[in-house]
C-alpha cells in the first residue's frame, strides 16, 4: 500500500491544497491558515500519494521537523511503526469506506518514551486530513485511575481470602496469585514458625514462561540467600528493603538458585517484612522487571497486604497452639487399651487439621468387674476445648458406670445419660458402648456375641474372615445422649466368628466437604472389603490413610476389635 495513490477524483486545491475553492478568495485562506497555524493540536494534510503537503506549527514541534523538511515525504518514510505503516490497512479501510478514523497510538522510538497520541483521519476528496493530539496526560490519568481501582479490589479480595479461610497457610501460598500483576511482576510468600525458621509457602509470576522458572527458585532461594540479601534483612530487621537484582545476584554464591534468578532476570526486589505482636512472622518479596513503575501508592497499598498477611500468620500460629493444647488435652485422656484374652484392639485418633475443628472423639476399651472386654466409640457436639473436656467427664462418667455396674450397653448409656442431665446439662454427645460376651463361662473363648447400643453415632462394622463387610443396627442409632435420658434404648446381639473384626468409629472418618455419608460410608466399606487380610494395626493405618488423604477436615477415632482365630 505504501507507494499506491489514493483513489481521490482530481480535483483542483485551494491555496493550502486543501480543497478549498479559489472563489472562496484569498482572505479566507489566509483566515484559515492563521487558525491552524494557532491551533494546539498537530494538524497535516497528505495528498493522494501520502505525501506531506501541509504541516502547522504544532505538527512541526510535535515531529521535530520543519515544513520545509517534511515537504513531499511519504508518511510511512517519516512514521515507520504504530503511527504510520503498522496502521496502512486501517488508513487504507478508512479511505476506502470514506469514514473517519480515530486510534491512540505511543510515541514510535525512546526519544519520548511514555509518550501517547490520539489520531484522527478524515479522507476527503483529494486526501487525507490528520489531526493529532497529545493524550498522554489524559492517559496517564486513566491508567492511574486503573490501577487506584485494582489496588482498592486487590485489598478487599486479600480481606476475604486470609480472613475468611479455614486453612491461613494455604491462602497465603495464594496470596502471591493475587498480587501480581496488580503491584508486582513476581512475588514469593515466605512464612516463619513459631521456632523460627523460615519457609517459602508461595509464588506466582505475570509470564507464564517464568513460573515454574520462579517456583523452583522458591523452593531452593533460602538456603543459598547470604545474610545480606533483602529477604534476610527483612526478616532480621522488620523493615523494608528494596535492592537491585544485579546486587543480589553479585552477593549469592554459585549454583542454581543463582542461576534461576538470573534466568528469571527481574531489576528490583522489593522485600516487606510481615510483623505481628512485635515480631517479623514472614515476608513478601515482589520481583519488578525493567519498565515497571511501583509508586508510592503502590507501595502503600503493599503494607496494607503485608499487614493483612501478617494477621494471618499470626492467627495460623495461635491455630497451631490452640491444636497442640487440645491434642494434648485429648491425647492425655485417650489411654492405650489393656490386654484382652483372645482378641487383639487396635485404637487410634487422627487430630483436625485446625484447632477451631479439634473437639470431642474420643474411643475407650476395658473390661468390667466380671471380666468381660467393654469397647466404646464416643463424640461430644462441639469443637473446642471445653467439647474436648466434656470428652474426658463423659469418658470417665461411662467407664465408671460400665465398670461397677456390669449391666448390659442399653443400661450403661441410660446411667450416662441420667448423669448428663443431672451434672452436664449443657452436653450433647453419641456413642456406641459395646460388649464381647463369650456364650459360655466368661474368660477366654472363641465365638463371641456382640452386644450393643447405639445413641445416635454411626453404627458398628463388622469384617467376618471371609471378607463379608456388614453394618449393624441403621444408619444412625438411638436418641443421642443428654436430650431424654427417659428414652428406651435397644440392645441388639450378633454372633461373631473366630477371626472377625469390629469396627467402632466417629464421623470424620466418612464425612467431607463436597460429599454425602452415603459417599463416604460407601468409601469405608469399599476400603474394608480390600484391607480383609491385613493385620489389625496395617488395617487401621491404611484405612485413615486411604480414607482421610493427609490431615482431615474433623478429628477422627477408631477402635477396632480382631478375634482370635479358631
């Protein structure tokens, strides 16, 4: 397109080659003339070939050529790139449809870098009018405006996410995603424990190229950063530091991760120091590339994330302290069982992944006054400390009753739930109490009848030697405790084969976020068909292992009762 003439009908110009009529007289010309030439914005006239005819004043300061120059030149010798040939086929489709044609465009060339234009070309009958004007101000203006609304959104997505998650750890591996590219081009989370020592947690970068590039840094940078470097100033001093990369890099020692960053090739780092409670719990480390402009609201807007994150940390820290203490407290109630004459128990408890969710499980084993093996399976309502302390009342309330008495399941739940309505008014609980009677003379035998009673907890399982996996009594059982200590409460029987097992468990084993119990009862009982011919302690640990997938959303017990075989 560059050398083809436009397709204007000849027509004779006026003095300016503008068209205008001779008639119009010279008067009027030199009006115009003195209007464009007084005219703030550049304005030129190209004839049928593209050839500068007319430039005003404005038009020459804005090029940095003068008229006499620009005379007779193509546009696209002068404006090779976005203002000129870049743009021919649009030039050429506004020529040809006769309609006008507005774009913005940066200044071509670093002489004035930053710099944007507004073009507008209107095709007349004997070519082409141009005016241009410069919007950098109005530009810079609406990207400001841009970016003030993107930090406003950024904080508020920030608020929600380390605020409202049930996992503080995981969201602020996320918060790099978040970040970047509102305020950064890169970004590393980095969290430090209650013993001190540092961890990278996340990281994310605005090029797709580079991030798994960025990642395998995170994962290698801590160990092979020197004391001087931004992240371990930040971190020793809880302030703010800001240094190049190249000076980095000339402080790192030789290998990968000083290969990495230097293939990551961002400028600056600027490191902010995550403080809580007068302490440095973290920091947040953003790569800037070249080009990037991080301004003062940008790095006002940084502290506020950093703050935020900072109060996740913490609430992590006292999440974990809070889970230790009750784990301790659960753990402390939660005796290993005694020895059973032909039969072996397996128990186990499995914590929740946060404390907020730590509460109540608790199993027991042990044999009454007559001898006969007692297991139970229990779950106060509630995930705290004090459901963690009625655990333990509860706990030593039935075993108590259990013990003395003698009395079947039914009657040991119905003594345990007077009790509550008497001492625990405010406790709801479910359990499953029960008893391994030998047909015959109690002591050591090999067919055993179970005996139980179920208050409202998921019901007992039973895995004959043959594999067949069967589910006693409902989905659900009696009443639950401390509701109607008045309630009846059945107390089925089932003959057990030599070899069989019993399974007693709470709810966290089956239920999870997104599915049913049926789901999840379903997933047990696919998993117990598998595990038949396992030894009792490799059958529980692979269930929890199968079933939970790593630490579960609720705590979790088990106990577990195997005959002896014949």
């Amino acid at each position: 397109m560059d050398g083809a003439a436009l397709p204007f009908p000849q027509r004779s110009p006026g003095p300016l080659g503008l068209g205008v009529p001779w008639s119009a007289g010279e008067r009027a010309g030199a009006d115009l003339v003195r209007f464009l030439e007084a005219m703030p914005a550049a304005f030129c006239f190209l004839d049928e070939q593209w050839r500068f005819r007319y430039v005003n004043a404005e038009a020459e300061r804005l090029i940095g050529r003068c008229r006499s120059q620009l005379a007779g030149t193509s546009l696209w010798d002068t404006f090779p790139g976005p203002l000129g040939s870049d743009r021919a086929p649009s030039y050429r489709a506004a020529v040809e449809s006769g309609e006008p044609l507005t774009f913005e465009a940066p200044w071509p060339g670093p002489s004035r870098s930053g710099t944007w234009l507004e073009i507008r070309v209107w095709p007349g009958p004997s070519g082409v009018a141009v005016h241009v004007l410069d919007v950098t101000a109005r530009r810079r203006a609406a990207d400001a405006a841009g970016r003030a609304a993107a930090r406003t959104a950024l904080l508020a997505q920030v608020s929600a996410e380390l605020s409202g998650a049930l996992d503080g750890e995981s969201a602020l591996g996320r918060l790099a995603r978040l970040v970047v590219p509102v305020l950064t081009d890169g970004c590393i989370v980095t969290v430090v424990d209650r013993e001190g020592r540092a961890r990278d947690v996340g990281s994310w970068h605005t090029d797709p190229a580079r991030r798994d590039l960025l990642a395998e840094y995170m994962r290698v940078r801590l160990e092979s950063l020197p004391v001087g470097s931004p992240v371990a100033r930040a971190l020793q001093a809880g302030t703010p530091v800001t240094e190049s990369v190249e000076t980095v890099l000339r402080m790192m020692r030789r290998g990968p991760a000083r290969n990495l960053l230097r293939t990551i090739a961002p400028a600056t780092a600027v490191v902010l120091p995550l403080s809580a409670d007068g302490r440095t719990v973290g920091v947040l480390t953003m790569y800037q590339d070249h080009g990037r402009d991080f301004g003062d609201d940008d790095l006002d807007t940084a502290r506020l994330v950093a703050d935020q994150a900072a109060r996740a940390v913490a609430r992590v820290h006292l999440q974990s302290q809070q889970a230790q203490l009750v784990e301790g407290l659960q753990r402390s109630l939660l005796t290993d069982p005694p020895a059973m004459a032909g039969m072996e128990v397996v128990v186990r408890y499995v914590p929740a992944a946060e404390a907020a969710r730590v509460g109540g499980d608790w199993y027991d084993a042990f044999l009454q006054r007559d001898g006969t093996p007692i297991v139970v399976i229990g779950d106060v309502v509630g995930h705290d400390t004090a459901a963690a302390a009625a655990m333990g009342q509860l706990r030593g309330l039935l075993r108590g009753i259990a013990h003395h008495s003698g009395a079947g399941p039914a009657e040991v739940l119905r003594g345990l739930d007077e009790a509550i309505a008497s001492m625990h008014t405010d406790t709801l609980a479910t359990a499953v109490v029960a008893r391994l009677e030998c047909p015959g003379t109690p002591g050591p035998c090999g067919r055993r009848t179970l005996r139980w009673a179920n208050a409202g907890h998921p019901p007992p399982i039973v895995l004959a030697p043959d594999g067949t996996v069967s589910v006693l009594g409902g989905v659900l059982g009696d009443l639950m405790l401390g509701v109607d200590a008045s309630v009846p409460r059945a107390e089925p029987t089932v003959d057990l084969l030599p070899g069989s097992t019993v399974l007693l468990y709470t709810d966290g084993l089956v239920e999870r976020r997104g599915s049913t119990l049926d789901e999840g009862d379903d997933r047990l009982l696919e998993q117990l068909r598998q595990l038949t011919d396992r030894p009792l302690p490799d059958l529980c640990d692979a269930l929890l292992e199968r079933l939970l997938r790593g630490t579960p959303e609720d705590d979790v017990a088990i106990v577990a009762v195997r005959l002896a075989p014949r």
